[in-house]
C-alpha cells in the first residue's frame, strides 16, 4: 500500500486487543483486502487465520497475505474435523425423491421443505432443530392450501439423523453438515487474530465459531476479531445467511467509504439507491481520479442479469453475432437444467437428466411447485422453456458450442451473485431486477426484500468506466425521480 487514506490508516494503526472485536464497514471497491493485507504485514509477529467466504477468495487471500496469515474457508476447518470421517459419502445436496423414500414421506412439497427446514438449522447458531427452522413458504403454502402442515421438525430431525449415521445408502453427509458438527463441538482456534471477511453473508453457524472464541467463560488465550464487510452487499439471505455485521456488538467500528474503482457519477447513482431502499446515511465517495475514460465498446462490455433465465435468453439474442462467453465460465450458469426442464415441456420424460427434475411428472407440476416454494429461479427457467419451446435445445448446444473463455469473450455474462468481487470498464444491468418505480412512483422499500436492491447495489458497483441499463429497466426512471 503506497498511499493509504485516512480511514485506511486509522485502521492499520489500531492494534488488535485480545477479546474485542473491531468492525470495519467497506463499501464497494474501497480496498477492504489491501487494508487488512497492510495490518496484517505491519506485525510479522502475530498469527492470524483469514476465514474466507468461498475457496476462490480463500486461494487469492493465500496470494496476497504474508506468511504469518492462514487463509481458510470455514469448511475446510470443520472438514479436517468433522468432514473426514465421512469423506467417502458427501454430497452437495439431498434430491426431493430420496428424501421422500428415506423418511417415507408422499409427496415433493413435503420433502422439498424438511429439506429446507434442515437446511435452515444447519446453517444456524442453533443447538436442535426447532419451529423457527420451518421455512415462511411452508406455513404460507399449507395455510393457503387450507392443509395441517407436518411435522416438519421432526422429519428434519430424522432425515439429520440419517445423514449422520448413513442408515440410508441414498443420504449422505452435507457439507453443512460436517460444518455444523464442527461448530457443535465447540473448537478452539489457536490465532492471535481472525479476520472474517464478507461477514454480512456468513452464516450463523459460521458466526459462531469465531465469535465463540472470544466467550467471556473461555479458559484459553482469547484472540483479537476483526470483522469486515458491506451491509449493502448482503445477497444471501436465501442461503440463510444473516448480516453478522448489523447485529455484532463491536467494542470499535472503522469505516472504509472512499471507492478507488469508479467516479462520483457510479458512486451517486449507488447512494441513491442505498440512501431511498436501505435508509444508508453514509455517502459512497468516488475517485478523484478516474480510470482513463474510453468510448462504450458495444462489442466489448459485461451483461449483468438477476437470473440465469433472462441471461440465457440474452445469449440466444448474441450469439450468432458477437464473441460471448461468462463469467466463472459456462458450467456454472444450468444449461444443463434448462434442457432437463425443455425435455419435461415436451413431454419426453425419459430424455430428462437432470435427478430433481425427473421426479415431477409434467411440466405443469413443476412450473406449480416452483411457485409454490416461491423458487425465483425455477420460475423464470420454466418461462424461458414456454417461450423457446421445441427450438431451446438447439440454442442450448449452439451457446456451449460458441461461448468464448471468459478472457477471450468480447461480451460477457454474468448474475449479479456471480459477479460480486468483480469488476469491469463496462457494464450493462439487464431489466429484471426488482422494480424501483411503479405507475411514476418510487416503490415501498417495506415491500421488497432488501437482498432485491442489494443485487442492484452490487451489479451497480461492478462498472469501472461505463454504467448502462436495459431500455426496460426501472433505474433510469428511478434516478431521474431523485434528480432535482
């Protein structure tokens, strides 16, 4: 670090305390990794652990730190724990129809939501599965369909249980599992220092083995905590992720507002919308000094979607005449999901490949039960499908056939959950975020999820040079409102 500013300074020089926490707020593309990599350098006589989000940000912090930081993703502690015994059956989810002959339960809803009930105490603070784990949909889903919902704790519990004995060759051990096993036991982390990042989408499970370090009945040495974070980055409350940095009592909270990624005009653009739908006080501050302006390169720029459904359908509008690719690569965004459900629409069930999908038997019944759970996703994959109809398939192949490696492709594609930690000279947001403006008016921030304009935060952010939007988007309209 050459030239730290001021906000970056106060925090280089605040030396850790054992048993107290220091919170850091960082805004987009304020040099939160530069700073803590500055602490962290400026004393070689500490040992520090790096908890990271996801192994991506664990592998570039192991880059970018000195050798007395221990970069580690949560799981990858509770694995060398709790995880190996079971290493020979994880897996990365439970299917709807093994979940149904494990427990001997008769339809999908009812093990589409034990496994969300499950899911929800896995990642939590929780010691036992209880009421509170049972999903809103579920009791919004039995209560319209005038149904006495099940006992959803206690399927949880037995399927939990299965899960950790093996009783039922189809169910294996998570990997939240094991993570929560981990957490359960109550390990003890032999550090000086923690530094957990990305706290506003870290689950409490995870809260929990850090913060319990510092418990005031611990008898070991208690290390320093420093938690850094964006509120307004907090994108994964579906996972069950809570913002540990809206509820952490700190004993000193740092502020990190001074962007060095883009000028005022993004940063104004992003405090109008923190400032309306997240009640924001504190205002995003743009470089002085700007990335050298370029033209918009209509050829050259990152499309950023809500959803993989209404990215898709922006491929099959650019593949045939420009260099496309996606970000994080084409595996990660379900193609191969989409042609599942297209086999599904056509009736030819048996061509289906995709294991979750097989267990419905028609197209309607998926499309019903993707409104039922309220899946977001799987609801505008099964428009996407009713739009294209027999002729998706042959864009499917044409779209891996032709998308670029990420480096190579001239336009690029990407969701917003996907892009966060990125960023590029151009960016273009597509049209089916949350709308900002209905009939001329702004929206009641109170109707929403505040995750919907977290993601417009977040995808507003990732633009360097150039910030464009879809002639249908509300955020246009909604900037113009605000401007006097």
């Amino acid at each position: 670090m050459i030239h730290p500013t001021a906000e970056q300074q106060q925090i280089i020089d605040t030396d850790p305390v054992p048993g107290q926490i220091l919170k850091i707020l960082a805004f987009a593309g304020t040099g939160k990794t530069t700073t803590l990599v500055a602490y962290a350098r400026k004393r070689p006589g500490l040992r520090f652990l790096y908890l990271a989000f996801n192994k991506s940000v664990q592998q570039e912090a192991a880059r970018k730190f000195p050798s007395n930081v221990m970069a580690r993703t949560a799981h990858s502690l509770g694995f060398r724990v709790k995880g190996v015994p079971h290493k020979n059956r994880l897996v990365q989810r439970f299917r709807a129809n093994q979940v149904m002959d494990a427990l001997n339960l008769d339809n999908y809803e009812t093990a589409r939501f034990t496994m969300e009930t499950l899911h929800q105490y896995l990642v939590s603070a929780d010691p036992v599965v209880n009421f509170s784990h049972v999903p809103a949909s579920a009791r919004g889903h039995y209560q319209r369909q005038g149904l006495k919902m099940p006992d959803l704790v206690a399927h949880a519990n037995r399927l939990g249980r299965l899960m950790c004995t093996g009783d039922h060759p189809d169910i294996g051990m998570l990997h939240d599992g094991y993570l929560k096993l981990y957490q359960l036991s109550d390990p003890v982390l032999n550090f000086d220092c923690i530094l957990l990042d990305e706290a506003q989408d870290i689950n409490p499970v995870v809260s929990a083995i850090v913060l319990s370090q510092v418990k005031s009945d611990r008898p070991e040495k208690k290390p320093a905590i420093i938690v850094v974070g964006d509120n307004h980055q907090q994108i994964y409350s579906f996972r069950g992720a809570k913002d540990t940095l809206k509820t952490l009592a700190a004993h000193q909270t740092c502020y990190l507002t001074q962007s060095f990624r883009f000028d005022n005009n993004i940063a104004k653009a992003a405090n109008m919308v923190l400032s309306v739908f997240k009640k924001e006080t504190r205002q995003l501050k743009g470089t002085a000094n700007p990335k050298k302006k370029v033209p918009w390169d209509p050829h050259g720029h990152t499309i950023i979607a809500r959803t993989n459904a209404v990215l898709f359908d922006r491929a099959v509008q650019l593949y045939k005449t420009h260099d496309i690719g996606f970000a994080g690569g084409i595996q990660g965004y379900r193609l191969d999901l989409l042609t599942s459900v297209s086999f599904l629409y056509d009736k030819t069930r048996t061509r289906v490949q995709d294991p979750f999908i097989k267990g419905f038997s028609n197209f309607g019944d998926l499309k019903s039960y993707a409104t039922t759970v309220e899946d977001l996703e799987l609801s505008s994959v099964c428009a996407v499908v009713e739009k294209y109809g027999p002729s998706l398939r042959s864009h499917v192949d044409r779209i891996r056939q032709t998308a670029r490696p990420p480096e190579q492709a001239g336009i690029l594609l990407t969701t917003a959950h996907k892009a966060k930690g990125l960023e590029w000279n151009n960016v273009l947001i597509m049209d089916d975020f949350v709308s900002l403006v209905k009939d001329g008016l702004l929206i009641d921030p109170a109707g929403a999820d505040p995750d919907e304009f977290n993601l417009i935060y977040v995808a507003m952010t990732r633009a360097r040079v150039h910030l464009r939007f879809h002639k249908n988007s509300s955020i246009p309209e909604f900037i113009r409102l605000l401007r006097p």
